[in-house]
C-alpha cells in the first residue's frame, strides 16, 4: 500500500457535489441481464462446492448506489451466517464497510420472504426455511476515493470486493461468480479476476474476490506483454495530459526488470487499475493493483511511476512472500506482524533500486532519493522512541501507515527502505562482493511465498545464510530497537559520504560519491545499480 496525503476525501467531496449534478437526472437505460448466473463448474475438488452469484446492477451512477442480488447457497441448513469484511489486505485499518449496505433483504427463490437479523456490525443471520439457496438484495452506497472503498460516479465505478460482497461466514473455499451490468453508454467491466464473459468473473474464493478491484465504465485499455503475459494498463477518470504511450512503456521496462530479478511473472495475466482521480495512493494485489493518479506526465509518462512499480513489486512481496501472519486471512479479524519494515519498506527499497536498474530514473536520481529518505529518518525524533519493530505492530491503533501524527513514532516505509539499504551493502562488504541482499529476498520468496510465510527468526535465517554470517546483532540494534542506524557499511562499501549543502551544516543527509572514491568502490557501485542478472 501506499498513500500520498490525508484529507483527500474532504477535498474531493467538493469537486464531486459541483461536477456530477449536472448529469443527476440524465436517462441511463441497462444492458438487461439476467439475476440468475448460472455457470457449469469444473470438476476440480476446490471447487466442489456451489458458488455463490451476484449480480451487480449499477442503474443510476449519479446516485453513487449498485444493486447487489446474490444467490447464496444454503447447504440445507436451517440457518446461515452471513458477513462482510472489516479490513482490506494491504490497507491496515480497521473499516466499517457494512455501515454503506442498505435495504438489506433475504428471500426464498420463489420470493417468499425469509426473516434477516443484523448480529453485529458486520455480520447477519438468515433463516432459511430449509431451502437450498436464498436470494439477498441489497444497495452498496461508494462515493469514496480510497482505493479499498467504492466509488461510483456518473461516467465510472471502482469497486472493491470488501465493501460490496456479503458473503457466507465460513472457511471453506467456494467459487464466487460475479455479474456486472452497466448503464447503457459505458462499455465494460474489467478485474484481475478469471473472466467468464464480457463482464463475468470468477473468483475460485472469497479472498480472490476480495483481492480483485474491478473498474467498470468507458474504459481506456492498453496492453503489452511481457514473457508472453498480457500486461493491461486499465484506466478511468480524466487522462488529459497523460502521455499514455510513455506511461506504458515505462511500466513495460519495469516488469520486464522485475521478470529478470524475480525469474518469473507468477500469474497468467496482470492488471495496472488506474483512477485518474485527485489524491493519490495504491493498494497491491495477486494479479492487479489499484492506483489513484493524477493525469500529469512525468519524465515516464507518469506522475506516479514509483508508485505503480511500488504497487507492481508488492506482487512479489507481502502478496507472495509475506509474514506467516498475512495471509490465508480472517476477514473479521485484523491480522498484527512486526515486519511491515520488510513488506512495505523492503518493496519501496527494490522498486526504486529496479527502477534504476532498468534505466528509469538515473543512478544521481537515485542517490538522491535516498538523500532524501535517509534525512527524513534521521532528522525524525520517533526514531528514537519507537523500533520499526514496534511500528508495525501497533499499526492497526495509530493509521494506516504506521505514522502517528504525535512524532513519537517512526514510520516503517521509511525505515523499513533504509534498512533494506543498509543490510543489502553489510551483506555485500562481508562477502566482499560475492553476495548480496538480491539473493536473501529471492531464496525467501522460493522459500515463504506458498502456504505459510515467514517467522521474523526464518527471514533472518535466510539473510545469515546468505551472509554466511551471524545477523542477530544487526536485527535486534536495526529492527527491535531504537539505537541510531550504523551507515558504515553503506558509505564504506561504495564509497559514498554524508555532506551539508544548502547552507546547512547540522541534519544534512546529503550523499555524494567520495572524491577519493576508490576504483574497487566504483566497481560496486556501479555492480548494485546494474540491470538484475540472475
Ligand atoms: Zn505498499
């Protein structure tokens, strides 16, 4: 995940209440489609199981409203539980999702009406009179622009699976099919998930439901491939000033430097989700992410080129490799790790190393960057009062990224970036060369991206044995405690030194290639920076 700025929604409300107006009471007839999606399944044994089928109806885009028809089996019990999410995997902050469903109804088949009770926030009870599946109907109401809530507005709909799919509260993994009808005048829907038809998927469970945003509306689609994968860059909103032919190119070098890191593209196609909308922020998931991005072109034809290569690199880490504590999920339930620093500060770290590596921003940039980055940390006081440790695990009691606006904490994609920085040169100056931390995030991704992830002790085990060192010392000083960070490795090992600029002498994090910056520093320099070789 990543956000850019807060109060986004306030300022947004505006622009929306003046803009859409206009358009409130304009005539949108609906593509017709049938409530029932009945589909064969295929006899694989997850599968077994009846899935559940919505069909999602946006009939008036103005009014912010979809209607939701879902046909949930029973299993022929008496009663069942039904529930919604209260947090989005990546977003760690607890939502009220359930607070935006209205007129909430549950009915037999032949439309007898069957008795719905509300246990909790998010969860609801229906009796079935022993009937084998049951209708609900209900309203979702979305006029946010977070990318884990829903936006529905008079030209386009981004939706998330958390906020809009009620679903059976079990564990089991059940199909969830998905039907979306839109107004006449917008053309489709598009997600990451298996698609069934124009504007039909399949998700083989509800956690792929949840992790598959799906844009609906005029869409702008353009692909590449990549390793014969289709790329798409699928957007809504407003894409004046977007050089949108520069924008895809960039993301095409990106993920073909991300193929050579990583040695593979772990899915059958991928999805870049844009909203050209005012604010900014990502949310990664499997096979797709969902950005807010403003329609300004940078040196890539993207404002936001690091945010997206941001989002792209979290498919490897935190989606795949992840702490054991990410995932399978319990959606009523927010899930607490202490390695937010290696999810999301480690992502920021090898984005914008790739990003470099591949030539999309230069070496001068770069060092830049971590100028910068390495200033923010240093010149933060909640460095000395919180561990990056700590951070991550109270991250579901301060906001979603970890940062209390009090100053006594530190943020752990800031830190999280440093120490990525950090152990990769102490890694590469003990092995003089040999190894380096590209290897440490490799093995643990062939190691920790399938059932189960990693223990904070099996991430550190990968990296002692890649180091072929001892690193207990180095975690506990960097990650569990609050001691100032030891950069000599880093300056050593390249040849870099910290120099005031700008007049100021005190909290200057500057870095700038030694003058005396030897040919073997030079060498390693230039070898970190180098396009990935495996
Ligand atoms: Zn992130």
């Amino acid at each position: 995940m990543t956000s850019i700025g807060r109060g986004v929604s306030q300022a947004a409300s505006a622009i929306r209440a003046a803009g859409f107006a206009a358009v409130a009471r304009r005539h949108l007839s609906l593509v017709v489609l049938p409530v029932l999606v009945v589909v064969s399944s295929p006899p694989a044994a997850a599968q077994r199981l009846d899935p559940i089928s919505y069909a999602v109806r946006i009939v008036q885009p103005d009014t912010h409203l979809l209607d939701v028809d879902a046909v949930v089996p029973t299993g022929g019990r008496q009663t069942i539980e039904l529930m919604m999410p209260v947090w989005s995997p990546g977003y760690y902050k607890v939502e009220d999702y359930a607070a935006n469903v209205r007129d909430l109804t549950a009915s037999t088949p032949e439309g007898a009406p069957l008795r719905i009770e509300q246990t909790e926030k998010s969860r609801w009870r229906v009796e079935t009179r022993g009937s084998r599946s049951i209708r609900l109907s209900y309203r979702v109401f979305g006029n946010e622009r977070t990318v884990t809530t829903n936006e529905i507005v008079a030209d386009y709909a981004v939706l998330n699976g958390a906020p809009t799919f009620i679903t059976l509260a079990e564990q089991a993994r059940r199909p969830h099919d998905v039907t979306i009808g839109v107004p006449a005048g917008w053309q489709h829907a598009m997600s990451g998930l298996r698609d069934l038809g124009p504007s039909r998927f399949r998700a083989d469970d509800y956690e792929t439901l949840v992790d598959s945003p799906i844009l609906a509306g005029t869409l702008d689609v353009r692909q590449f491939r990549v390793g014969g994968k289709p790329h798409y860059v699928v957007s809504v909103g407003d894409t004046t000033g977007w050089d949108a032919e520069a924008g895809v190119r960039g993301l095409q070098t990106f993920v073909e430097e991300s193929r050579r890191f990583w040695g593979e593209l772990p899915y059958d196609k991928y999805l870049f989700l844009i909203a050209f909308r005012p604010g900014g922020g990502g949310l990664e998931h499997r096979n797709s992410n969902l950005s807010t991005v403003v329609a300004r072109s940078g040196p890539r034809g993207w404002a936001s080129l690091g945010l997206l290569a941001h989002e792209y690199t979290h498919l490897y880490n935190v989606k795949r490799l992840r702490p054991v504590e990410l995932g399978p999920f319990d959606f009523g339930n927010a899930p607490v790790t202490g390695s937010l620093w290696i999810s999301e500060g480690v992502t920021s770290y090898y984005s914008g190393l790739l990003m470099t590596r591949a030539g999309l921003q230069s070496s001068d940039d770069y060092l830049a960057s971590l100028s910068s980055l390495i200033g923010n940390l240093q010149n933060a006081p909640g460095r000395l009062l919180q561990s990056v440790e700590r951070s991550s695990l109270e991250v579901w009691g301060n906001s979603n990224s970890g940062v209390s606006p009090a100053a006594t904490t530190v943020s752990y994609y800031n830190k999280g970036n440093v120490l990525g920085v950090l152990l990769d040169a102490r890694i590469r100056r003990q092995t003089r060369g040999r190894h380096s931390f590209d290897e440490v995030m490799r093995l643990a991704y062939e190691r920790y991206s399938g059932a189960r992830g990693f223990t904070p002790a099996q991430f550190r085990e990968v990296a002692e044995r890649i180091a072929d060192s001892d690193l207990t010392q180095w975690f506990e000083d960097s990650v569990s405690s609050t001691k100032e960070l030891d950069y000599t490795d880093f300056l050593e090992w390249y040849g870099l030194e910290f120099v005031p600029s700008g007049g100021k002498i005190e909290g200057n994090w500057t870095l700038r290639v030694r003058s005396d910056q030897t040919a073997a520093q030079r060498r390693n320099l230039a070898d970190w920076l180098a396009p990935s070789t495996r």
